[in-house]
C-alpha cells in the first residue's frame, strides 16, 4: 500500500510538470472567463516646458496685433484717397500722402515684431501635439502675409509711383495681404480658436 501511495504521487507530481494548454472562454469553468489580453499601446503624453520668455512674447506679440489693425484702417482710407484721386486725374489729398509712407513704416515694424515673437513661441511649443496643427496653420498664414507686404512695400517704391496700373497693382496686393493676416488673425481668436 506504501509503494502504491508513493507511485501514484510520483506520477501527480510528473504530471503537474506537463505543459498544459491555456484555459480560453470554452475551456474555463462555468462563470469564470479569462481577462482579455490588452493588446492597445497608449502613447504617454509629453510634457512640454514653457519658459517665461513664452509669455512676455506672447504679451508682446498680442500688442502688436491689437495696434496692426487700426493701422490697416488707417492705411486702406489714405491709400484709397490717393487711388481715387489718381484715377479722376485730381491731385493726391496732402494728408493721405503725409499718412500713408509713415503707417506702412510702422505696419512693417510690427509685422516684424510680431514674426520674430510668434516664430520664437512657434518653436518653443512646437513638442506640444495638441493645437500644433492650428498653429502651425496660424504662422504659415501669417508668413505669407509677411511677404505679401514685402512685396507691397516694393510696389509703392516701384511701379506704384510712375503708373495707374502699378497703383492697381499695389492696391490689389496690399488688401490680399492684409486679408490672409486678418484671417490668420481671426484664427487665433477665443471662439474660433481651436489650439487650446
């Protein structure tokens, strides 16, 4: 009786050693199901690091956008003036002309401002995955601009002073530009803002 005891323990304990298939649903008692497997890879969330130099040019930047569109205004109704009275063969209203160089001056430097403000905060956030796509969106526009008004700014020194057409020319481009930069502008507005 021994030696059966011994031998059938010895046989369990082999038998315990043998690979068994795993339990799947079908297999698995009544009412136990096994977990299943999570086969889903969640990407971690980076942290991104601002400096305070993000939000001194961000302040920066916002001045000088708020103080662009007055200018806008300022530059569309004298440089209308001159066009009107260019194309009636009248003489340039003086206080247009005295305005328009001056405020196309002062537009060009704070589209420079703000370029070199909103590039620097660009990059400096560019890890940032959430709303990189609307901002990248922001500053492309807002570069096209830029060098819609560089180009503007070469017309009125060119071909704007010696010829109607360089005029319409000149005006066309001005309002274009300033479109993209006030759609650009728009964008980056509370309740269309989407990069937040």
């Amino acid at each position: 009786m021994i030696v059966f005891a011994l031998a059938s323990a010895a046989w369990l304990g082999v038998a315990d050693t043998v690979a068994r298939p795993p339990v799947g649903p079908r297999d698995a008692p009544v009412g136990i199901m096994a977990a299943p497997e999570d086969t889903t890879r969640r990407k971690r969330a980076k942290a991104v690091e601002i400096s305070d130099q993000y939000a001194t040019r961000l302040k920066i930047h916002k001045i000088a956008s708020y103080a662009t569109l007055p200018l806008f205004a300022v530059q569309y109704i004298a440089g209308q003036a001159m066009y009107d009275a260019d194309s009636k063969g009248n003489p340039r209203p003086q206080w247009a002309y005295a305005v328009h160089t001056p405020a196309a001056i002062a537009l060009g430097g704070l589209f420079a401002v703000n370029t070199v403000t909103g590039a620097m905060n660009w990059w400096e956030t560019r890890g940032e995955e959430k709303g990189r796509t609307w901002r990248t969106i922001h500053a492309a526009l807002m570069l096209a601009s830029d060098a819609g008004f560089a180009y503007t700014g070469s017309l009125g020194n060119g071909q704007a002073r010696y010829s109607y057409e360089g005029r319409d020319h000149h005006r066309q481009w001005a309002i274009n530009s300033s479109l993209v930069a006030l759609a650009a502008y728009a964008m980056m507005l509370d309740p269309i803002r989407r990069d937040k």
